[in-house]
C-alpha cells in the first residue's frame, strides 16, 4: 500500500467519524467510513466500479483476495462493501469457520448470509424488510398494470409466480414459504409470519405448525442453499437493489480441518465458482479472502486441481503489475512507511473532531507517529505487516485521547509504549516471540 493520502468528497460527519475512531480505538476495523482510511486503494478503484456495474446489469462476478494476515483483507472487503452499498447493494460478510460456518455445509453459508444480511437502509438482518419491500414492489406493479383493489391479490399471487418461475425450478419451496408468508401476514398471524420468515433464511428447529401453515416441510439442506441464493437475488432485484455483495473470510481456516471436510469444502468451492460463472445467480459478486498459503499451499487449493486452475493467476511480475481484473487480487500488505502515512491519517481525522485540533497536531507531530509506528513495529518482531491493528489502537486510546482528554500530557515526557500479551492476536504473539534475524537466536554452545 502506498502513503497516498485517501480521498474525501466533502465534510466528515461527527458521528461517522466517531465511528471510525472507536472501533480503532477497540482494536477493530470499523464497519463503515472506511473511505476515510482508505491508502493504496486506488489502483483497484476502476477494475471493481466496473465489475460492480456489471453485476448491477444482471452478470455475476468471483473475486479471491489475498494477503498475509495484518496485510488489510477485513479492510480491503468492508471497503469495497461500502462502495456497493452506495450502488444499492444488500451486503454480507460471512466468516467461515469448521465449527459455526463449516463452507462444505453449504446450507450454514447461507444462514449466515440472511443473518447478516444488510441494505443501505438496514442493518442486518435484513432479510424481512427486503420480503416486504418486495411484496409492496408487486403490489405497485399490479396497481400499475391496472389491477383494481378487488383484484390486487389475485394479481400480485400471479406476478409472484411469474417472478420465481426460474426460481422454483431449483427451490419450489422458496416460493411457497413466500406465499405462507404473505398469507399469515393478511391473516394478522405474525408468530406464523416471522417463523415462516426464519424458515426463508435458512434457521433450523422452526416450529411444524408454522413449516405445514407454510406447506413447506423439513430443514434447508446443502443442495437447497443454492437454490434459495437464486431466490433472495431475484428478491432483491424487484425491491429495488442493485445486487448482492458477498464476502466468505478467512477461507483459510479449511487448511485446519480435518481431510475429508476440508476436501468437501474445496469442492463446494469450486462448485460456487462454476455456478457463478454460469451465469444461475444474476446479480452476485461474490468474494473470498485467504493467505498466500490457503492459495498456494498443499492444504489448500492446490488440494483440488480444477480449484486451482480456476483461481491461478501470474503474480511473478512486481506488485504495481498485477492486473486488477484477474480472478485473484494481491494485497502487498503494510511497509513501515505506509503505516506511517496511514497514522497521520487517522491524527487528522482525530484531530478535526477534538476542541484543540492544533494541541493535537503538535504534540502527535508526524516525527512522532513515525516513532510509534517503528516502536510497535519493533515490539512485533520488526514485522510492519501485522502491526497496523495495535499500532492504531495504541495511537488513538494510548496518545490521542491522553492528548485530548489532559491539557498538561506529552506522550513523549508521559508515555512509554507497553505491549501486554493479552492484548495481542495469535499473529501478532508469533511475531513478537520471533527473532527479527538470525543473528538474535542465542544458541548454547559446549
């Protein structure tokens, strides 16, 4: 990443900069306003505009991300999350894991997704508000195509069926839950409405009374997952939105499972490649992100020789190379010098809330974000890579809010940077446990 400053269009709200800044100051990376950090960024800008405009004309695209662990993924995906949200993008970011998301029980990604589920206008999960802005969507059509008030049920029960034609093919049940959906909520039934609607997003244990209210039966499964994927984007794009934005994080984790999952899950990888490049889900960019390892490794793709030829790309060229439309993206992770930069972004950002923006400023000069970011770099092993996460919590909790808060604090008189065990990632424990070179191994000689 380069020490570009990002760009801004206008005016930092108070309360989108107070977002950012708390989750830094938590140790997170923020949910949204990412743009306001965004550092490097911008050499990926018009390949992913563009995929994300195609998508919003009806094709679908695959993405695979990777990077080192510190190297910026979870930023990278929430980033690009937000540039479709304002394209009218629903969005979800899912993390897999073997035990709560396994990715070979395709059914769990899918529940996950309704979960988190969100729109611009909604927080996850939006799954219901979405239903009903699409039930209201046909409603307007009918009215439109000349339905009387009389008729309107009648009329929007045969749009409905026109709609999810395609649909029912794969998942005739997502279309009856739909319609016991519509007919509870007319009903005034809405213990029956809102189980019919968990049963739409994919949860378990919903009770039989509502599945036979419904005329639906049994749980979703692996292979119905698909088929309800096909549903929601149809869903989505007679209410309005433009598509679906999908990420699956940590794909990595696979390598640690055992050797028959892990080989189900990379099938049912290369399954959703195939089915995404068919053309079977207009509307979804769908996205993973992963280490160098998980893509190159014998535990990972190269497990499964049709995955790895999918997603083989040339990366022999240096980094300011890499072609942005390929199926994988490389992200170079942090240098000393972009940590840097991205530290006075946040001091800026800092400073244009505080009552003394100038005292902030000064005392946190850049000679002294420079500082900081060698001292927790060093603290680290001397890996920039994986520092960016504490570097930034130290910068906001430990010296800005001090600065901030108490008019007589100097975090060069009154600060010493401490870094406690507890409060590190596994990542980050390994880098500081390792030597920064060889010759700091002490070895015991007769």
């Amino acid at each position: 990443m380069s020490t570009d400053s990002p760009d801004r269009t206008g005016p930092v709200s108070a309360a989108r900069r107070r977002d950012v800044i708390d989750a830094l100051r938590r140790g997170a990376v923020p949910e949204s306003g990412l743009g306001l950090l965004a550092t490097g960024l911008d050499r990926f800008e018009a390949a992913l505009d563009a995929e994300l405009e195609a998508v919003a004309s009806g094709a679908s695209v695959f993405k695979a991300v990777r990077g080192e662990y510190g190297s910026g993924k979870t930023f990278f995906t929430r980033w690009l999350g937000e540039r479709a949200k304002r394209r009218n993008f629903a969005v979800a970011e899912i993390q897999i894991s073997e035990t709560e998301t396994p990715l070979h029980k395709l059914e769990t990604v899918y529940r996950r997704l309704t979960e988190r589920l969100a729109t611009p206008g909604f927080p996850p999960s939006a799954l219901r508000p979405v239903a009903d802005a699409w039930f209201y969507a046909l409603e307007e059509d009918a009215l439109t195509a000349g339905a009387s008030e009389e008729d309107l049920a009648g009329a929007v029960e045969a749009l409905m069926t026109a709609r999810l034609t395609e649909v029912s093919r794969h998942a005739p049940s997502f279309a009856t839950a739909l319609r016991g959906y519509r007919t509870a909520l007319a009903a005034g039934d809405e213990a029956t409405a809102s189980a019919v609607m968990a049963w739409l997003g994919g949860q378990p244990h919903v009770a039989a009374s509502a599945r036979r209210a419904a005329g639906v039966r049994g749980d979703l499964d692996h292979f119905g997952a698909l088929g309800f994927l096909q549903g929601l984007l149809t869903v989505l794009r007679d209410s309005g939105h433009s598509g679906l934005f999908v990420v699956l994080d940590e794909v990595e984790t696979l390598q640690r499972v055992r050797s028959d999952a892990r080989d189900k899950a990379l099938n049912a990888l290369r399954q959703l490649i195939d089915e995404v490049h068919s053309g079977r889900f207009p509307g979804l960019y769908l996205l993973i992100t992963g280490t160098p390892a998980f893509y190159d490794g014998r535990q990972g793709v190269q497990r499964l020789a049709p995955l790895a030829q999918r997603l083989a790309t040339d990366f022999t060229t240096e980094p300011r190379f890499d072609n942005p439309r390929a199926v994988q993206l490389r992200l170079p992770g942090f240098t000393l010098d972009s940590l840097v930069g991205l530290g006075l972004t946040i001091r800026d950002l800092y400073a244009s809330g505080s009552p003394d923006p100038e005292r902030v400023r000064k005392l946190a000069d850049d000679a002294y974000v420079a500082e900081l970011a060698g001292a927790v770099g060093g603290a680290l092993g001397g890996k920039a890579g994986v520092a960016p996460r504490l570097f930034l919590k130290k910068l906001v909790s430990d010296v800005l809010d001090r600065i901030d808060q108490f008019e007589d604090f100097d975090p060069r008189q009154h600060y010493a940077l401490t870094v406690h065990t507890a409060e590190l990632s596994e990542v980050e424990r390994n880098a500081a446990a390792e030597p920064a070179n060889a010759d700091d191994v002490e070895l015991e000689l007769p």
